[in-house]
C-alpha cells in the first residue's frame, strides 16, 4: 500500500468500477476479444494491449478502434450490435463464476451498513452490468448502478448533482488509465486497486493505492 493515504475527510460517497475492482474479471474480458477477433490473429497482440490500455471504456468503442485502425474498414452499426451480442454470450457465464476482487462483498455490506452511498460507473453496457450485480445479490448496496454508454465524467457529474455535493467529495476506486483520468478531469479523489497487469502504466502514480477490498475498508477506518 502507498504510504499516501486518503485525506482525513469523511467521503459524500464512493464509486466503483467493477471489472478488477469488485470482481476479478478483467482476464474474462482479454479472453472474449481474443476469441472474438481469433480470425485476425496477427492484430490480437495489439487488440489486446488497446484493450488493457484502455480498461473502463466501452467495448463498443474498442471495437471501433479496431475496425478503423487495425482492419481499415468501417463498423457497421448492424456489425457493432453483433460483436456486442456475441461478446456478451462470451462473458456472461464466466462473469457468474469468476472470484470477487477479496473483501468486496463484506466492504460493500459494512459500508452500506454504515450509510454510507454506494455507486458503480462502468464500461460495461448498462443491462449486462446490473444483471452482473444482481446475481451476485449486491445490488441492494448501491444507491445507483452506472454503465455504459455513459461516460465515467458523466457518471461522477451526475452522482455529485444527485448529492448535491462538491466533486472533490467523491471517491473513486479504479484499476484503469480511464478511471484515474475521468478522477482527473472531474476533480474527484482517486484511489488505485493496484493489479500486475496495470502496475508498469501507473509506477508514476502518487496518489492512495490498494490491492484489494480488504486493504481498502482498512483504509477508510483511519478516516
């Protein structure tokens, strides 16, 4: 854990991502764009590296990326429904069984217990995500669940309205690039669920960082 932890300030708030912060299922996700795309086999490297490069934003606009930049045609939105469609079946199973990042459930259900408002802002599609947390019998915890095809600004802009508090109350635990930029852009306090896979893209990042759940409600009681 850093030695900088988080400010001495009761937070209005906090906000999730889900994909490798409260379930461990960022691998999930590398494996169903590999085997969507597996016909283009001399892009996947490139797919994937995108794809981790860009952890939280909408696999619609990833595939995007990749019909313009690596296969050089258009993406049809008949195409990008298909590849949602498909990429969902790939998913949905193994998002039912795949471990929860260790201490989500019991820090969702402590913090609740305590009042305090719960969030998720994700890339996942607004449907495949509440569906996601409802087997897992966690969407009672959240005031609100958040997906795509909002944007993760968006989503803290909105939550902060919803309070009626400032933005520098909210905190924000992510893994990716996109999550610690939207913290950013927005003035909201970060805190970095800190994986293998991430950690070269953040050596420079200063700021509070955790390795699971666990370590997280151990910070938040030295609030």
């Amino acid at each position: 854990m850093s030695t900088t932890t988080l400010e001495r300030q009761q937070p209005a708030a906090v906000v999730f991502d889900c994909d490798g912060v409260l379930l461990e299922s960022v691998e999930i996700k590398n494996n169903a764009f590999r085997e969507l795309f597996a016909d283009h086999p001399q892009h996947l490297e490139a797919i994937e590296r995108h794809h981790q490069q860009h952890l939280g934003i909408s696999r619609y606009e990833k595939f995007r990326w990749i019909y313009r930049e690596l296969l050089k045609r258009n993406l049809s939105a008949a195409e990008s429904a298909e590849l949602g469609r498909r990429f969902e079946q790939l998913v949905s199973r193994a998002m039912e069984s795949c471990p929860e990042v260790p201490g989500a459930a019991a820090t969702l259900a402590k913090l609740a217990e305590l009042g305090l408002p719960l969030f998720v802002a994700s890339g996942t599609p607004q449907g495949e995500l509440e569906a996601i947390l409802e087997a897992r019998a966690w969407s009672h915890y959240f005031t609100q669940i958040h997906g795509s095809p909002q944007s993760k600004p968006e989503i803290l802009n909105g939550i902060a309205r919803l309070l009626e508090t400032p933005l520098r109350r909210l905190l924000f635990v992510g893994d990716g690039e996109s999550d610690h930029q939207a913290a950013l852009e927005t003035g909201v306090r970060f805190v970095l669920r800190e994986t293998a896979a991430q950690r070269e893209r953040f050596i420079d990042y200063a700021g509070p960082r955790v390795t699971d759940l666990e370590q997280f409600a151990h910070q938040l009681r030295e609030l």
